[in-house]
C-alpha cells in the first residue's frame, strides 16, 4: 500500500474517479507494455498492480493463428481486456483464444490456419487466391487443359473465362472449377484420415459434369471399370484396385511420423494403381498437397516447368528416388518463396 499523493502521478492520469482506476502512460508512447491499476482501498490509500501487454503479432505468433484473425477477436470483444492505442491493439498477455469453436477450427499448421481462414473471408489477393490458381493451373496444364494461367485467374476471380479468339474446350473451363473446389476439400479435410472415400469424392468433384461423366464406363467418384495404362506401363487391373487401394493405405497409416518422401511414395503408388479411368495425375497430386498439410510439411505444386522431371522422377522412382525427390524439393522451395512473400511462417 501507497499513499496516492507521495505515488508520482505527474506522468500519468486516472482514466476516472472510481474506486477502481487505470493509469495509463502518456500519449507519446507508441507502445503499452503494461497498465498500472490503482484499486482505492480507502484512507487515500491505493494498491498497485500492473498486467503485462503484447501485440497482435505477438498473440498470433502464440497461438499459431493470422494476425487478422487475432484484430478480428479483438474488434469483437472476444478478448477481455483488448485495447486500442491509436491503430494499435494491445492484448492482455495471459489472453487465451476465445473458447467456441477454436479447438476444431485452428491447428499447429500456420498456413492451414491461413488457407481456412482466407477462404471463409473470400479473400482476394492472398495465399489462398494463390494457391487455388496456381495449383489448378498447373496440375491441369500437365494433363493437357488448353487453359492460360490469366483465363485459370478470371474463372476464380470473376466466373468468366474472358475474351478469347481460340476455340476453348468445355472440359477443360468446368475441370478448372471442380478443381477449385477440390482444393476447398482438402483444406476442410486436411487433417482427416485419408481414406478411399475422400480419394473418391475427389474424384467425383474433379470430373462431374464433363463429358466423361456422361459415359456409363466412366464411373465418376468410383474405381475404374476398364483396364486402363500411364506412359505406356500397365497399370493395376480393374477388380484388384480396391484390394490394393486398401493395401496401400493401410500400409501408409502404418507410418508414425510420415516423411516428404512417404508422400511421395504413396504418390508414386497411387499412380501405379492408377485406380481411376482419368484424372489419377489430379487427384494424386491433391492428395500429396493434403498429406504436407497434414503433417506440417510445406507443400508444392508441380509447375509446367517441372513436367518433365516430374515424369521422369515417377518412372524411376524404384531404381533412382533422387530424381523425384529433387524434383519435389525444387517445387517446394518454390512454394517456400511464396510463403516468404506473403509472410507466413513455416519449419
């Protein structure tokens, strides 16, 4: 206990006369650190207790969510205690995340956190904006779309393909908005199980709708029913896909920590089944997008610039994994670049 008058108060002042008030230091300080509370006790007598304040970042940083996220719960209320000086929020530094629904929406994985959060906002000009063309243009590119990586950007932006004098597959404009929305899945679901049922809806959001999917031997959102090869290599027979589908997954789940190259592996395997008529080149490569978000391991795509050693890297996997590996470390430095751009952090 202190006698207010013997208290310096000539650098601060009460916020109010009650009999509990905040000092506040002067204005010109660009950062609180700390709030001094003064509790009347009675017999001009106070006591004094400080609470410890952080930034916006700094509460992001801990609890592994944007930074937009954290001015969000702010603005709201939703964090007891948030103040603003000027344009800056100061957040009590023992704050928790708000309580509903924060267990299942945010996880350990900062760029998931990122991509859910973007998506929810519809944000423009984002990670998630990015990732959505850049994958879709380019996992779309390597089967053989037509489409331009400018047309791929106006579907997602606008729902137009714009002005084009080329004649424009109908195929390759409805797989480029399926494959938006495939991406959406694998964000929602990115730290589910992999199971043959979401490998399925995958492919039953990937090719409903085309052409194909009005053929009664193409089984859209089921394995195939014809035998079917890739590159000229005979693939997994029709009735034993999904004996090997089972297979192949229940020895992936086997894995504890799984590695870039258990994805890749996978990967790998999944292509040679190739469980699907079309679209197994697609569907595999959301599934290891996915599975780096799941592990917390930074993504990739694989651009057109790397078509040709991704394709060379599949067909020697058994004999040479480098070649793959390499390929995939080049994409995801590439990707890391990006991240770096838009300031998200990753291991």
């Amino acid at each position: 206990m202190i006698d207010a008058e013997t208290y310096s108060l000539n650098f601060i002042k009460f916020t109010n006369e009650s009999r509990y008030s905040k000092i506040f230091l002067p204005a010109n300080n660009s950062k609180i650190k700390a709030i001094i509370y003064c509790i009347f006790a009675g017999n001009g007598k106070y006591t004094i207790n400080s609470m410890n304040y952080i930034s916006v970042r700094e509460f992001a940083k801990r609890w592994n969510i944007p930074e937009r996220t954290a001015r969000n719960y702010c603005a709201t209320g939703k964090i007891k205690g948030a103040f603003l000086t000027g344009k800056t929020w100061n957040i009590p530094e023992d704050s928790l995340l708000p309580e509903k629904g924060n267990k299942k929406k945010f996880s350990d994985n900062v760029l998931l956190n990122h991509f859910k959060e973007q998506k929810e906002m519809k944000l423009k000009g984002g990670i998630y904006h990015r990732t959505q063309i850049d994958l879709t243009y380019n996992s779309n590119r390597i089967e053989g779309s037509k489409l331009t990586h400018d047309q791929t950007r106006y579907i997602f932006e606008t729902n137009t393909i714009g002005a084009s004098k080329e004649v424009i597959n109908i195929d390759d404009i409805i797989e480029t908005t399926n494959h938006f929305r495939c991406i959406d899945l694998i964000i929602d679901k990115a730290k589910s199980k992999l199971t043959e049922s979401f490998i399925k809806e995958l492919h039953f959001l990937l090719k409903s709708g085309t052409s194909y999917s009005r053929k009664d031997w193409f089984n859209v959102g089921e394995y195939k029913k014809l035998p079917n090869e890739v590159g000229g290599n005979e693939t997994c027979p029709p009735k034993a896909v999904s004996t090997e589908m089972s297979a192949l997954l229940s020895d992936y789940h086997s894995i504890a920590k799984k590695t870039l190259e258990d994805i890749i592996d996978f990967h790998y395997k999944f292509e040679i089944i190739h469980p699907f008529q079309d679209g197994n080149g697609r569907v595999g490569r959301l599934i290891m997008f996915k599975e780096c978000l799941a592990n917390n391991i930074v993504p990739f795509i694989i651009d057109e610039d790397l078509k040709l050693f991704y394709y060379r890297g599949l067909q020697e996997w058994r004999h040479i994994k480098e070649y793959l590996l390499d390929t995939c470390l080049t994409a995801q430095d590439n990707y890391k670049a990006i991240l770096v751009y838009f300031e998200i952090e990753f291991d």
